[in-house]
C-alpha cells in the first residue's frame, strides 16, 4: 500500500512476484481538488487484497469512502 506524496495524494497497491517485479497495480485516484487516503489493509481467505481510506473533497470539505480490490 502507497501514497503519493504529490498535492493530490492518490491511493495505490502494488504486488510482487518473489523475483521482485511487479505482478500488478490498481490506483485510486479521488480527481482535481481532491485527497485520496489509504489507512487500512484487508487480505480475506481468497487472497484477495483490500485497501480501505477515504477521500477528501478539497473544495467542499465532504469526504467519502473508498475500497481498492
């Protein structure tokens, strides 16, 4: 799990293949004006990979969950 230390933070997962090269990334990226979070790390039986944060509209201040598989 990653953050982007950039002015618009975008949530990423990577995993590896035991060589250490990159097998896959999925990125959630919240859009202009907007923070992206990532605070929590799931694996359920299936070997499924969970990111759980949230998402912070910059101009309005609502935030709103978010879920990477």
């Amino acid at each position: 799990m990653a953050q982007s230390q950039t002015t618009n933070p975008v949530q990423a997962v990577l995993k590896y293949l035991p060589s250490g090269d990159t097998a896959w990334v999925r990125t959630y990226d919240a859009g202009i004006n907007n923070e992206s979070y990532a605070f929590d790390l799931a694996i359920d039986t299936a070997g499924s990979v969970f990111s759980i944060g949230y998402s912070i509209d910059t101009a309005t201040g609502e935030s709103y969950g978010s879920v990477i598989k």
